[in-house]
C-alpha cells in the first residue's frame, strides 16, 4: 500500500513535467495513458458503476482526475505512460456505487497491466457469470478477489489459461456452483485460495496438491464431497486450512501431518471418521485444532500433548468416548478447550484448573462422574465460561457454592455433592499405549453409576454411605494405583 502510494506521488511529480513534453511531441495529444486502455477502463467501469458521467468526471483517472477505487503506475515506456493495475470497488469506496444491473465487461482485456482486481458486494441483483475468457484476459493478474457477490453465480471456469502470475485468488461468499475444476492446479503461483461460502459440490481435485506455494487455503461453508485428498500433505508452506462445513467423508488422510507450518486446521461440520491421525503429531505449529462434528468416534488422541502451541482445541459432537486424559495439562498456552456433545466418562482432570490460559472450557452433554474439582480461582476466572451442564454423574462441593456472588458470574448448573467427602469418580490414567486403563465397561462400575446419578437426582441427604460404594472405591482404587506401579508414573 505504502508502496504504491509513493509510485504514485512520484508519478505525479514526474508528469507534471512529462505530460507537457508528451502534448508537444506527439500531435496535440495530452494522453498520459494509452488510448485503448483509457477507454477500456472506462467500458470496466461503465459496466459497474451508477454513473454515467464518470468518464466526464474523471478524464485522467491517473493523474488528474483520479479515483480511489483505481491505482496507477509508470510503464517502461520512453517516455513514461501510466498503466491501470489495480480497480478496487466496494462499500469503502461508496462513491458511485454499483449500479444494480453491474457485470464484467469484456473490455478487461483491454487492461493488460492490471495486477488486482478486487470488487465487494457489488453483483447483488442481477447475475453475473465468470466467463472463461474472462480469465484468459488477465495475464498480469495477481490477486483476484470478488467476494461478497451474492449474484455472481454459474461454475468456476475450467480454462486457467493465462492467469499464471496470480497469487491470490478470493471467491468466497458468492453463489458459485458445479465443482472446483481440476485445472487449479496448474496456477502453481497460487499463495491464498479462498472459496469459501459457496454452493461448490464434487470432490476437492488432487491437482491442489500441485500448488506448492500456497500459504492459505478455505473452502469452508461448500457442499464439497468425497475425501480429503491426500494430496494436500504436500502443501509445505501451508499455515491456514479450512474445509470445515462441507460433505467430505472418510478418514483424515495421515499425509496431512507433513503440513509443518500449519497453524489452523478446521476440518469441522462434515462426516470425517476417526480416529484422528497420529501423524497429525507432526503439526509442530499448529495453534487451532477444530474438527467439530465428525463422526469420529475414538477416545481423545494422546498425541495432542505433543503440540505445545495449540491455543484452541474443539472437538465438539465428536463421538468422543473414555475419559477425558490429563495430558491438556501439558498444553500451557491452551486458552480455549471445547469437549461438550460427547460420550466422555470419568471425572473432570483437576490439573485442567492449573492451565494459565484456559478461558473457555466447555464440558457440557458428556457421561462425566464424581465431583468438579477444579481451583475456586479458576472457576471464578472463566465464570459463565465455564460450562460443565448436563453431566448427570458430575457434582460440585458446597464450598465452590458458598463463596460470595458465585451465581453473579457462573452457573454451573450441577447439584452440591451430597457427602462431605466429595464424590468419587472414575479419574482417567492414559498408559503407555493409546488406550485408557480405566475399563468403561465394568458391569459393577456401570450399575453403580446407575444408583449414583439416582442419588444425586434425589434430594434426600443420605447419611448412610450406600454398600455399593466400597466396591466402587476399590474399584478407583485399582485404576489409580495399580497403572502408577506398572508404569512407575508415581
Ligand atoms: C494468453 O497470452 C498469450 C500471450 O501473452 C496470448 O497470445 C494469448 O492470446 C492469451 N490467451 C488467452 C486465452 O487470452
Ligand atoms: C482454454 O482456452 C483456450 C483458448 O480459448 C483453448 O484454446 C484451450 O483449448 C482451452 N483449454 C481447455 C483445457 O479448455
Ligand atoms: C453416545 O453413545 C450412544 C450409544 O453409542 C449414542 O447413541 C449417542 O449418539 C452418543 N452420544 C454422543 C453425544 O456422541
Ligand atoms: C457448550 O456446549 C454446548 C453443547 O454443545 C453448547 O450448546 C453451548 O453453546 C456451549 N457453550 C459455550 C459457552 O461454549
Ligand atoms: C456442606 O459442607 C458442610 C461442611 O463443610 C457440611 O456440614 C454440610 O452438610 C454440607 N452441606 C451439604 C448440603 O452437603
Ligand atoms: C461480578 C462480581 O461481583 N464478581 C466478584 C465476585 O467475588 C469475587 C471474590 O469473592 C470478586 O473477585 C469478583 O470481582
């Protein structure tokens, strides 16, 4: 921006000298610019903007008379012309606006030296396609981004021929259809590719795999099917992926741990199996792991305490069983963590509390047992963010509830532990292998947890600590003790 600012200042300066010699020298001509590209851009612009006398207005967008929505540079030429690279059209420059019948003028073509063309929320009424030749036209393009369109309809065109310099291509939130063509893959310059908010359907082609210049890649909120191609695991520099709220299916390819600099992963909304890769362990970067709603159906992967940047984890509606394991208390720079809408059992990790970023933890609608013990500072701290509803098994000690003002700013929505010594639970203790060895499915544990969640529902103080309890006990017991003396852990 700066950049071009200055290109421009200087421009003017230069020309002020130079359009004089250019009138003298060249018959009677003023032209700073070449005629045919003069006149093409006031054809472009003819054909979005909501006035007709623009051309009037504006006889030297360049130098003159220039427009904010249009930038300017100095050709190679001797002497020096203008040359239009850059049209912006959006809300920020509301002056014209579009008109509603606006589309793209052929007459690009006609702009050989426009890098980017960006136009915002501007095809609103009436439907604009992207024609093939469309894209042939620009061969200095760089960045083309027409996002916010909700009237630029029709497919993707296949042909890519001729746009080989672009490196951002933006497409998101218009209501493009048909699939992503394969021929993608050959705008190998491509750093950001956003498709986002689309009604795209197909398979997401392997040829991406070809753009190994890509940084960012989104195409989020589409009805794209089939599998996530492998191939995406040789996207090296990738730092941003999002293919969340599409149709994809099937496992989560392991080559996708290759993507070393990746900070955001987003695969949630769509019907991906588990378990999750355990080569996504490779994510050395990695700081948002979001694959809500998928069917994964595993326990939750030990291997995310190898990822000691994530700040965000969501696993949501997963599927998710077993118990909640101890390791997110490694993760120290972990400030969101969202379990809720899962079959977890077992009782909450205290050493959650200890982590000094957590701000959101959301435990809700899971299987979890016993009493919260979680710091008062903490539950104090993330206050209303702190969502642990719908855990029948799940209590809270009546200190937590005495302190001052505590229904100001939580409310945790589960009942006091009846007994003074806290309520037992079953605590989660990962061994060496991928597995819990807390079983889930011992018939005593179960039938116990069955009377248990009664007694809690019941409001009657039973004094008399039920006969069940010892079983119950030994039973904690074992799980705690005997993996501690396997393993030597303690
Ligand atoms: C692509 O560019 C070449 C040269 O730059 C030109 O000759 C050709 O006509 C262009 N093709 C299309 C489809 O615009
Ligand atoms: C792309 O367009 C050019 C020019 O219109 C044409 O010659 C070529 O066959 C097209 N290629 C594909 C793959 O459609
Ligand atoms: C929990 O497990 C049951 C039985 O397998 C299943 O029907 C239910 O959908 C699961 N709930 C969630 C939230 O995953
Ligand atoms: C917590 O999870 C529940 C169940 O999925 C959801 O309805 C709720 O909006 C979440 N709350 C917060 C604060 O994240
Ligand atoms: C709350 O705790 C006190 C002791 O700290 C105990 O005497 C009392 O019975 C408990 N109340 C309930 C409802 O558990
Ligand atoms: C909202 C509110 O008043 N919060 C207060 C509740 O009490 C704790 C300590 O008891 C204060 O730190 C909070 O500011």
């Amino acid at each position: 921006m700066a950049t071009s600012m200055y290109i421009y200042f200087v421009g003017l300066l230069v020309l002020g000298g130079e359009v004089t010699a250019l009138s003298r020298n060249s018959d009677g001509s003023d032209m700073n610019m070449e005629m045919n590209e003069l006149l093409g851009l006031f054809e472009v612009l003819e054909e979005l903007l909501d006035d007709p006398d623009f051309a009037q207005a504006h006889p030297q967008p360049c130098t003159n008379t220039p427009w904010p929505g249009i930038q300017c540079e100095i050709g190679e030429e001797d002497p020096p012309i203008f040359h239009v690279t850059k049209i912006h059209i959006g809300p920020d420059i509301s002056s014209p606006p579009c008109k509603s019948s606006a589309s793209l003028s052929k007459s690009l073509q006609k702009l050989p030296y426009l890098k980017s063309l960006s136009i915002f929320s501007c095809f609103v009424t009436s439907r604009v396609v992207l024609s093939a030749n469309l894209f042939g036209a620009f061969s200095s393009i760089e960045h083309l981004v027409l996002d916010s369109n909700p009237a630029l309809s029709g497919e993707i065109p296949s042909n890519f021929t001729n746009v080989s310099r672009i490196k951002v291509l933006s497409l998101s939130q218009n209501n493009l259809q048909g699939n992503i063509p394969s021929g993608i893959g050959r705008l190998v310059g491509l750093e950001q590719l956003d498709l986002s908010y689309n009604n795209l359907r197909g398979e997401i082609p392997e040829t991406i795999g070809n753009l190994k210049s890509l940084t960012i890649l989104d195409l989020s909120q589409n009805g794209l099917q089939g599998n996530v191609p492998g191939s995406l695991g040789q996207l090296q520099i990738l730092q941003k992926i999002d293919l969340g709220s599409n149709k994809l299916l099937g496992a989560i390819p392991s080559e996708l741990g290759d993507l070393k600099r990746l900070v955001l992963f987003d695969l949630s909304y769509n019907f991906l199996n588990g378990p999750l890769p355990v080569t996504l362990s490779g994510l050395e970067q990695l700081q948002y792991l979001i694959v809500d709603d998928n069917p994964l159906n595993t326990e939750i992967p030990l291997f995310l305490k190898t990822l000691k940047n994530l700040k965000s984890i969501s696993l949501s509606g997963c599927g998710l069983k077993g118990c909640i394991p101890s390791l997110f208390s490694s993760l120290k720079t972990l400030t969101a963590l969202s379990l809720d809408n899962n079959n977890l059992t077992g009782t909450v990790p205290s050493s959650l509390g200890s982590l000094p970023n957590l701000d959101h933890l959301n435990l809700s609608h899971n299987l979890l047992s016993g009493e919260l013990l979680l710091p008062d500072d903490f539950v104090q701290r993330l206050g209303k963010r702190l969502v642990v509803k719908g855990n029948s098994g799940l209590c809270t000690s009546n200190k937590t509830h005495k302190m001052d003002n505590f229904s100001e700013y939580s409310d945790l929505e589960i009942p006091t532990c009846l007994n003074t010594e806290g309520e037992q639970g079953t605590s989660c203790v990962e061994g060496k292998g991928t597995k819990s060895l807390c079983p889930e499915k011992n018939p005593d544990e179960s039938k116990g947890m069955g009377i248990h969640q009664q007694w809690y529902h019941n409001n009657i103080v039973n004094s008399i600590v039920p006969p069940f309890i010892f079983q119950y006990a030994f039973f904690i017991y074992l799980c705690l003790f005997l993996p501690a003396f396997l393993f030597g852990t303690l």
